[in-house]
C-alpha cells in the first residue's frame, strides 16, 4: 500500500480502502479499491503490476501454487479437468470479459 499511496505509482491517490481475507487452503489476498487524482492508463497497470509461476525447481512452491491457485485448462481442451461436470466447468470458466465505468452514467 505504502506504494500505490506514498510512492503513487498510480499517480495520486484521493483516497483507498482494502482488506486482507485468508482463504481456508491458508492463502490469502487483498481485495484494494482506489481512488485516483487522474485517470488512468491501462498500459501502465501491466507494466506495475503481474503474476508468474514460481520456478519449477522450488518444487514445493511450484507444487502449491500451480495445484492450489491456478485454474484450467478445462472446458473442450481439457474435458476430464476435476472443475468439469456433464461438459461444463463447474466455476464458470472461461468467463467473458467486462468493463464498466460507475462514474460515466449520465443523471
């Protein structure tokens, strides 16, 4: 946070709100809503922010996150993935991308 608010990698933030949830496999994340001075830049957002996989040969590491926190491949390229029931993946994937903008409705 110490980032996003004092650095302002994002650029000036108005103000922040966020809350840390431990899931029950004991991992856990960070849901974070922020307000920004200026709009933002997708492009940006990638160059900040990403994901990998741990490196094969932490072979504990690899094991838990590509087991516990990774999904897919399931649906027709992968019909005998465990979320797969009667041909459709049981958590909803792949799932259509959308956008929206809660400050753009005209009143």
């Amino acid at each position: 946070m110490n980032l996003i608010t004092k650095a302002k990698i994002f650029g000036e933030v108005k103000c922040h709100m966020y809350t840390i949830e431990w899931q029950k496999r004991g991992f856990h994340h960070v849901h974070i809503l922020i307000w920004l001075k200026d709009s933002l830049h997708v492009h940006r957002v990638d160059d900040i922010i990403s994901a990998e996989i741990p490196n094969p040969q932490d072979k504990d590491l690899f094991y838990i996150v590509t087991k516990q926190m990774v999904h897919g491949p399931c649906g027709s390229i992968n019909p005998r993935s465990p979320c797969m029931k009667d041909g459709i993946c049981t958590k909803r994937y792949p799932r259509h991308f959308f956008g929206f903008n809660v400050f753009s409705r005209k009143e």
